[in-house]
C-alpha cells in the first residue's frame, strides 16, 4: 500500500510539471466563475496528463464540481 501512495503521488508530481511545462505556470488551487464562486480545483485540470483525458472531455468546465454532470464524474 506504501508503494502505491508513493507511484500515486509521483503520479501526481509528473502531471504538475507536465501541465506547467504546456500552460507556463501551474494550476490554480480553485478554478472561479465570473462571480468568483469556486467550480472545481486543480485535480480537474491535471486529469489529462494522468492518463484521465476521457473523463476530462466530460467535464463541463463551466459547472461546479458537484452539478449534475460533474458530480458523477468526480466519483469515478
């Protein structure tokens, strides 16, 4: 189980820096509306570079994490 946390998090670590080296800058903690309301974090916008680009192509990127077509898809 220690080794998984450890791949999982390198997982995670390799996507972080793939997203800063194609967007120049890392993801923000909180993505907002217009309206400053929080939608969804960082986690959404590192979905395609941990090989989870089908579910990232679902995401209404204009909804909160828990509307309808999101909620789902969070709890894949």
């Amino acid at each position: 189980m220690a080794a998984q946390s450890a791949n999982n998090l390198k997982q995670i670590g390799l996507a972080l820096l793939d997203y800063y080296e194609v967007n120049k800058h890392f993801p923000p903690a909180v993505v907002r509306d217009k309206t400053g309301k929080p939608l969804y974090s960082w986690r959404v916008l590192i979905l395609p570079y941990i090989e989870q680009r089908n579910i990232y192509k679902k995401w209404k990127l204009d909804e909160p994490w828990d509307s309808p077509n999101n909620k789902p898809l969070s709890d894949l």
